[in-house]
C-alpha cells in the first residue's frame, strides 16, 4: 500500500486534519493510530515500538511521514517525565532514524512552548529556553529529528483548535461551557496564537510540498490574551460572552509553569508560501462552518 505520506497519530486533531489536507491535494495519504482498526481504516502503531515503526514505514513506503503523534498534556509532562519522554522526545527520535533509513522526510510538530515567554514574540532564529518539561521535551526532539537529517521539517505551532470527538482544546472546552450556560475563568494576561487545525494542516501540507527544510513557524496570524480570544469565540458561536470572567494566569494554579507569551512571528513561513495563517475571526468562522450535527 505505497502512498506519498503517512500520518503518525492521524485520529488527533492535528493528524486527522492532516490527511484531509494531503488527500485534497491530490497525494495518496495513510494514517496511523495506537488503536489500529478500532480506529477505522489505521494502522496500527505505537512510536516506541522499533519493530513495529519499520513493519509499518516497510508496508507504506512514504516519501513524507507527518508526526503529530504525541502525549500533549503539559502538566503530565511535568508529573511523569520520564514516561512521557519516551514517547515525546524517544518515540520521535527513532521515527526520525527510521525515516532515514528509508530516506523519507520527516514533519515533525513542536510547540511555542519550548520558548519561555520573556521576549513575547519568538521567530525561527531565537534560542529556545523552555520553562516546563513538555518544552523541554520539544526541545530534545526537535534536535533529534534534525540532527537526523537537516532537511527535515520542524513545525512550530500555538493553541490549537478545531472539533474532536472530546472537547479537549480551548474553543471546544468555551462552547461546551457557555452552551451548558456555565461560567468560564479566562485568563486575560497570557497571550498566544490561536491555530485552527484545518489552516496548520493545509500550511504545513504546502511547505513540504514546497521542499522547505529545517525550522518553520506555523501559528494563526493574531497574537491575542485567552480571554480575548475567548469572546471571540463566544461571539462566533452566537454564545453569551458574559459568562467569559476575567482572570489572571496565576488563578490557574497547575504542575507546570506556562510561558506568559510565547506569540510566534510567521514572516518566514509567509515569505515562503506567500500567503498569510488565517486570524482568530477567520478560523472560527470555518470552524462553526465545519461543525458537526448534534
């Protein structure tokens, strides 16, 4: 079952958005998950298993392997880092030697988090300082997947956001709250940028499609407080926005600390492709247009 790509984790919202993105343009795209067929048509993998990683490149021989694949759960991270390392920075770096072994390229997906926010705005060149363990998690492998081949891609991103079958990221956690007329603490002095998931998937898509190499960022076009971002979504969802209460990042007690921000520049990735990531207004807007039927 040769196919031009494959996708590691393709039932998370980052990979399941990335094999519509390749399949839209045209490439033969297979998906994996730790579920194999409960997951539908995936194969089966686990990222930590070497034999099972090189059955599955073996059977689908990709010119590309897109690795969302990860355990996302900052403050998890910071209780069980060692188990966590195994998939996020090991997993990734075996991945990584197999892809050139077989010679395929890698996109791997990194975070705005191995940033420690005291700059604010971060481009492709600054010295990453990671302030949490899932940062520095990030860190280790995007060093391994480049130090393995440098014509790798390394995809930085931000805040995520788009449907999955559970409300986990932020706009979905909004909705669900405001639609079950619950009131919602947002923290107005963390700021960001939104993603949506559609737009990362149809960049990221194009830049290897484009040859790009090395170390991209990939993020929504605003850099935006949580709480602003939140009335936006409140506000494109028809939702009242007055449920949204003001807080600061320090109401949030947690395991790990967060970067206060860690906005990400995209001047590298517009000068390449020549086209802007969608803004927060933008990418709710498909969102709501793409939700599902309750």
């Amino acid at each position: 079952m040769a196919a031009n790509a494959l996708v590691v984790g393709a039932t998370g919202l980052v990979g399941s958005a990335l094999l519509r993105a390749l399949r839209a343009r045209g490439l033969a795209a297979a998906g994996t998950s730790r579920r194999g067929a409960a997951a539908g048509d995936h194969l089966p993998l686990d990222i930590t298993d070497a034999v099972g990683a090189e059955s599955v490149l073996a059977q689908v021989r990709p010119e590309w392997v897109f690795a969302p694949a990860a355990d996302p759960y900052v403050d998890g991270c910071e209780r069980e880092p060692e188990r966590t390392r195994r998939v996020n920075v090991e997993g990734t770096a075996l991945l990584a030697r197999l892809c050139r072994g077989r010679g395929a390229r890698m996109v791997f997906y990194s975070s705005d988090y191995v940033f420690d926010g005291a700059k604010g705005v971060y481009d492709e060149n600054d010295p990453v300082r990671p302030i949490n363990e899932y940062g520095r998690q990030k860190a280790d492998a995007e060093r391994a997947v480049l130090g393995e081949n440098p014509a790798n891609l390394v995809v930085r991103t931000s805040g995520v956001y788009g449907w999955q079958t559970e409300p986990k990221n932020f706009v979905m956690q909004v909705v669900s709250r405001l639609r079950a007329g619950q009131t919602m603490k947002v923290a107005v002095d963390a700021r960001y940028n939104p993603t949506y998931a559609d737009d990362l998937a149809a960049l990221s898509a194009d830049l290897a499609l484009s040859d790009a190499a090395g170390i991209y960022h990939v993020a929504g076009s605003e850099r935006l407080a949580r709480y602003d971002f939140a009335v936006l979504a409140a506000r494109a969802f028809a939702l009242d926005e007055s449920l949204l209460v003001r807080a600061r990042a320090a109401d949030f007690p947690s395991a790990a600390p967060r970067p206060r921000e860690s906005s990400l520049s995209t001047r590298k990735l517009r000068a390449r492709l020549g086209r802007e990531p969608l803004g927060a207004s933008e990418g709710l807007r498909a969102m709501k247009a793409a939700e599902p039927a309750r």
